[in-house]
C-alpha cells in the first residue's frame, strides 16, 4: 500500500497561500468549470478573487471581521469565499434554504455587518430585516441565470450596494497576511437537535482537510473533480473544490444533482472523481442499466457512506473504486477506506493515523477482541475497539472485523478525551531552533463553539477537540 504524505509535508498554511501559489504556477490552466456559466484559469480565479478582497475592504471589511455569503454555486460565491479569506476575514457560506428565524439565527450568531446575496435572495433577506441585528450592508449580484427582477426590494435600515459597482471603484490596497491560526471558514451543522451550530474553522484546518483529500483520493494535476454539493457543506467546499485547487486540478461544479444525469454529467465533463452521499449512490443506481454506465472516466468515488447492500454491485456496474470514508466538520476526516485494499462492505475504513488519533471518552462496555493468536478478553485495548463499534454502527460492522483489520489498536491509548491533528508546520527561530506550531479546538460543551488556541513546542504535537 502507498504510503500517505507525511502531514508535514502541506502545500500551503492558509487559503490565499494557497490559491496565490497556484496562480503562479499554473496561470493559464482551468481552475474551475462552472456548469452553466463559464470556466476560468487559476490566474483568473485568483484575480476575480483579489478584486473582491479589495472591494471588501473598501466596503469596510478587516481583518478578523465576518462576511456572510448567500449564494448557489457559482463562480461569484468562490470568489466571495476566496476574496474574504484573502482580506483576511472568516466567510460564512450559508445555506440557501434558510428562511425566517433558521437565517436570522445564522446571520446573527456569525456577527456579520455584511452579506454577499445572489439578488435571488433579497426578498428573503428583506423579510427578516428587522431580526438582522448587525447587519448593515448588504453587496448583491447577479448570476446568468438570474431570476430575481430588475428592481431590488427597499430595505428600510439595511443599505443595499450592487457588487460590480462596489469593485468597480476598489482601490488597490494591500492585504493583511492571515495565519494559519485564524479561523478562514464558519460551517453550520444540519440542525438537526436545535439550532445549527457554527464550526469554527482555521485556515489549518481547512488546509488539512484538503490535504487529506488529496492523499486519500490521490489527487493530482491531471483529475477532473465533478462535485454537486454546494459550498456550505464542508465535503463540496473543501474535500472537493478547495482539494482540487491545492492540487492544480480542475473543479467541475454543479447546481443541482439528479440521478438519471449522474452518468451524462461526469461523461461530458471527463471527470476522473466524483463524491456522493449515501441517498445520492442509491439514487444514481436505482437508474435503469445502459451500456453508458461504466463508459466514463470516473476511477474514485468519495462516498460517506458507500452503502452497504449496493457497494458491489455499483463499483462493478460503474467500473469505478468507491473510497468510502467518516467525518464531522468539527474534526475532519477521521477514516478513509485505503485506495489500495479490497472493498469491505459495511466498513468505512482504517482510522487515518496520521491525521487523527480516536480516544476513548469513558465508554465502559464488554467486548471480545481479536488478534492472531485468537479471541481474547480483558485487554485494555476493548473499550477502545467499542468505541469503534459505537462510532461505526450506521456502517453495520462488528466489533471483530473491527478488531482484526480497521483498528490499529495499539495507536491509541484511554486518556478520557479525543484528539485530532489539525496542523503541524515545523519553524525555524534566528538561532536555528527547531519549533512546532500547532492548532488547538476545544468545545465548550454541547450547543456551544469551539474555541481556538495557538502554541508553540518543540516537538510534532497531537492536538484535539
């Protein structure tokens, strides 16, 4: 099996460091092919990105500061994103679906003085104006398939600028550099027990995420990524988009998924990956058979899950290898299937140890365990592969085929917390000192968000939430 790059070797430590390398390196080649409205070069997509970042701060935007973005796919969303972080501020893509106290809760809770809002948007926006309580600005656009009409509604405290108005007249001024301790990104969960709750991202921790796309799926300059999911959902953002452009890969990004078109859309674009959710694979071949199905490029399929009843089925039928993996925004990527071992139907693979370390939080369950010389009882390692058990169990895998091929049981050792690898970057100080930095998220507990810490050691550390 290929070994994973080791995680000191980043690409880069922050968005912009990112995005700015690769214009540089590749400025002439495609960068992202939004389906519907146009492609652009890396040095394209960077310099829509930097006239935005300007426009930002001439909007009064600084560094720290928070920048809302309500949007579809677009590419005026991935310079909005772009642009923010290259200002130094945290963007927050939120969900298009929000309406009434769902969009004040995340609007309010960011901080934002300002929106960026496709004009589609703006009636939605007006409605709720008033539970918008620091709210002050809002930049609009245009998309090409625009449906809003000529006239924006009249807000009534909130002022209302056109962005193209806004970049028109932006002066060119210099931008705060960003650490890589600052947070780049707000991502909001479902929701789905209360109000969503913001996770606050460094840009280290995007970086990593990206990173371990790029590692887990083998990304390279040739790939061709078609991705559906839209980009306030951390798979699109980053495992996909923001993947691809640490890469130097090209982005193929969509508006909207149907299963019948899953097949003509990654044919027409050349794709070589793709990522689906578990509704979404069963939903692509619940379609009846053609011979089209396994006449594409596609080779990877990121899946979370890669269902279990079809997996088989759909790797043979679409001629493609399903990498099926687990993860929370809150702690990135915590197992990969491994590229080059046979599917296992029902697991989503090995714990990615060089990422993240998985401990124990006081589950005290009985279990047996396996190894090679047979069952055995009373080892310390069993409330750890139970926990496994316990986070796996959507998967439908049991606690021995855990135990004997997923869980590197002797990685991880019972100290009541449970840790993640964020970011490692090794320093030099004037007198040649060897240092680790690292990032630190901790939770404040339940509804609560994460708080950040910087630090410096004189060794790689683990560090966690």
């Amino acid at each position: 099996m290929k070994r994973k790059t080791p995680m000191s070797d980043f690409y880069e430590t922050t968005v912009g460091e990112c995005i700015r390398a690769r214009a540089a390196a590749f400025p002439d080649r495609v960068a992202v092919e939004m389906i519907g409205e146009g492609r652009e070069t890396y040095s394209e997509c960077f310099q829509a990105s930097l006239a935005l970042a300007r426009g930002l701060v001439a909007a009064g935007i600084r560094q720290g500061d928070t920048v809302v973005i309500m949007a579809p796919n677009c590419l005026t969303a991935i310079h909005s994103w772009l642009g923010a972080n290259l200002a130094g501020a945290t963007e927050v893509t939120i969900n298009t679906a929000y309406r009434a106290r769902l969009l004040e809760h995340a609007v309010n809770i960011s901080g934002a003085r300002l929106v960026i809002a496709e004009s589609s948007f703006l009636p939605v926006l007006r409605e709720c104006e008033s539970g918008l309580t620091a709210l002050d600005h809002i930049l609009y656009f245009d998309t090409p398939d625009s449906t809003a009409s000529e006239a924006p509604p009249a807000f009534e405290r909130i002022r209302l600028s056109r962005l193209n108005d806004v970049l028109a007249t932006a002066p060119e001024v210099d931008l705060p550099a960003a650490r890589m301790s600052d947070v780049a990104s707000v991502i909001y969960t479902s929701g789905t027990t209360g109000p969503a709750k913001g996770i606050m991202m460094p840009h280290a921790q995007v970086c990593a995420l990206a990173k371990q796309s790029i590692d887990g799926l083998r990304l390279g300059e040739n790939d061709i990524f078609y991705c559906f999911h839209p980009l306030f959902h951390m798979a699109g953002k980053f495992m996909a988009v923001f993947a691809m452009l640490m890469a130097g890969g090209r982005i193929v990004l969509d508006r909207t998924f149907k299963g019948e078109l899953w097949v003509d859309r990654v044919r027409s674009c050349g794709a070589t990956v793709g990522l689906a959710h578990g509704p979404m694979i069963e939903m692509i071949y619940a379609q009846p058979e053609r011979p089209e199905d396994h006449q594409h490029s596609v080779k990877r399929l990121l899946a979370a899950p890669f269902p279990k009843a079809i997996a088989e089925r759909f790797e043979a039928r679409f001629n493609l290898r399903g990498i099926e993996v687990w993860g929370m925004t809150e702690i990135n990527i915590g197992t990969w299937r491994p590229y080059d071992e046979p599917l296992r139907p029902g697991s989503c693979g090995r714990a990615s140890d060089e990422w993240v370390e998985l401990q124990n939080r006081g589950f005290r369950y009985r279990c047996r365990v396996a190894d090679r010389s047979g069952w055995r009882a009373g080892n310390p390692a069993e409330e750890t592969i139970c926990f496994y058990a316990w986070l796996y169990r959507n998967a439908g895998e049991d606690c021995r085929s855990l135990a004997e091929s997923l869980v590197s049981y002797r990685r991880h050792r019972l100290s009541g917390r449970r840790r993640v690898l964020l970011f490692c970057r090794s320093t030099r100080r004037p007198d040649s000192t060897p240092r680790g930095e690292y990032i630190e998220l901790r939770h404040r507990g339940c509804g609560g968000s994460p708080s950040c810490d910087r630090r410096s050691g004189s060794r790689w550390r683990c560090v966690g939430v």
